[in-house]
C-alpha cells in the first residue's frame, strides 16, 4: 500500500499524519531492510504488514486503561541500500525527537536496523545511553561474513559509540544461543546478563529488580526487543527462532516495569511475515508496541481507566 503511513485510520485510530514531531506524544517509523541477515530473510516485509493490522483495534492496553487521547506520527520508512545510508537518512528526525523528548519506536527489519538508530542516538544526546537487550543471541559479534553491520553484529556496534560505557552500558535478556567468536569475545569480561533460563528460574519480579537497579545508572535507555527472545511457540515468524524463550506474559510484564526507566526509544526487530501464514509474531510485535505506549502515556500524562 502506498503511503500506508498517512492513513489516520491505523496505529488504533491515533495516527496523525499532518502534525510535526513536537506536537505528537510518541512517533513511529519502519526500516524495512534485511540485508543483514545470516540465515532466513523475510522482515523487511515487517513495517508496512504491521500497520496493515491495526486498523481494527482500540486505544486500550491489557490493564483495561485508554490511551485514546494520544497522538502518533507515523514518519513512514527509511530505506537505503545499506546501514551507514539509512542512518543519515534520518538522524535528524531521532534528533528532533530526543530534543522535543518524545518517544520514538522503530519496526525493523532484522536486527541489523537498530545500528543506525543507536548511531543516530549518540550524536543526539549528552549522558550516558543504556540498552536494553531483550533476545536469544548477543549480537556481539564483530563481523558475520565480512559484514560489520550484520544483525549479529548490533552491539558490538553499540559498545563503540561516544555514550555508552562498553558492555557495561547493555542489560542482555532472554539469551539462549552464542556464537563462538562471541564466546571468546566475553569469557573474560562482566556481562549484564539473565539468560532465558535464569530468568525462568528467577522470577519476573526478580529480573526486573535487577535490571531496574542497574540501568537506573544511566541518563537515556533503549529497549531493543528481537521478537526471537520469545520462545519460538510465541512468535514463530523469524529468521531464527531458538527454542526454550521467554513467555509472552513474561515479556510483557518486564516492559511494564521497564518504563520506570527514562526510556527514549524502543524498537522490535526480526519479525518475518513470508516466514509464517498465521501471522502469530506480527500480532505479537502489534501488542508490544501498543502496550509500550500505554506504559509511556501513564507515566507521562496519567491515566482515568
């Protein structure tokens, strides 16, 4: 569909296709690109088959609350034939968002997309960035098949930028799967990490005291939620699922704590529609970002359920 991003009708009604990014409360764009992938391709189909889905639903969150007040700008998609051209295709929009201090969400494409974010970020902003990493790999790893800016590749990307504190800046969540460059690469370093497993054997309430306690170090954080940090029962439409994630319940209830955090920015990434008839992973990624705007608006502006 062409244009699909200034039709009033999607995002649940609240899409404000005429305002600028000073006068909407949240801002939303897509990155369809997956050249980054080193397996299955298929998310850059993601943004424009997200908001395809939600012209038919309301402006409430699963806590029964409305947020129907609230006013989106969809920027439409930034595309280019690389990372590094995407990126300077729309620093100034992150700029003018972290400036009018307005939350923003970005739909990949593979993981490889949130690189241009996180590098627009750090020109944007003065303190400390931390990220939220929720996912079943690292993403540590300094190049996959030459490629730099590969999806496998999006925090050892993160660790080089001006604002982040190396691997101390990243909280990992959900993992389950490491390369071997990438084990070598942290065996002898301190890791912000709860894997899949240890979140299971934790708690919910646990984790997320231990995240909260730690990122509350920083000025700016961003969440990044791969969708494969569910289990793949949850959200089978991925390039590379890996069994033995986290719920959806659980997932949902650490973002609900997250936004206790000075959240900037959050992104949902790898969600690949070809690779699933039943579309159970775009309705996933479909719920976490109206849920993380539910979260922004209560702490923003408050709430009457």
């Amino acid at each position: 569909m062409e244009n699909l991003y200034k039709d009033p009708e999607i995002w649940a009604r609240l899409n404000r296709p005429d305002i600028s990014i000073e006068d909407a409360d949240a801002v939303i764009f897509g990155i369809p690109y997956d050249e980054g992938v080193s397996f299955r391709s298929g998310a850059a189909k993601a943004p424009d088959e997200l908001r395809k889905i939600t012209y038919t639903i309301d402006p409430t969150t699963e806590r029964f609350e409305s947020f129907e007040g609230m006013n989106i700008l969809d920027l439409g998609n930034f595309e280019g034939k690389n990372i590094p051209e995407i990126a300077c295709k729309m620093e100034d929009s992150i700029k003018k968002c972290i400036e009018a201090k307005k939350l923003f969400t970005m739909i990949g494409g593979d993981h490889s997309t949130t690189i241009p974010v996180l590098q627009c970020i750090d020109k944007s902003i003065d303190g400390s960035l931390g990220i939220i990493h929720l996912d079943s790999h690292f993403d540590l790893c300094d190049e996959m098949d030459g490629d730099i800016y590969s999806h496998g590749c999006t925090q050892r990307r993160s660790i080089e930028l001006k604002h982040t504190k190396g691997l101390d800046s990243i909280f990992f969540l959900g993992l389950r799967s490491i390369e071997l460059q990438e084990h070598e690469f942290i065996k002898d370093k301190n890791i912000n990490l709860l894997s899949a497993r240890e979140i299971s054997e934790i708690g919910i309430k646990e984790t997320c005291k231990r995240v909260l306690d730690k990122m509350s170090l920083f000025d700016y954080i961003y969440i990044t939620v791969d969708i494969d940090c569910l289990d793949p029962a949850y959200a089978p439409g991925t390039g590379t699922p890996q069994f033995g994630g986290l719920t959806s319940r659980e997932l949902l209830d650490m973002l609900y704590e997250f936004f206790k955090l000075p959240i900037i920015g959050v992104d949902i990434v790898e969600v690949a529609p070809p690779l699933e008839s039943s579309s159970i992973a775009l309705f996933a990624a479909r719920k976490i970002v109206t849920e993380c705007w539910g979260h922004y608006i209560r702490k923003t502006k408050g709430f009457e359920v």
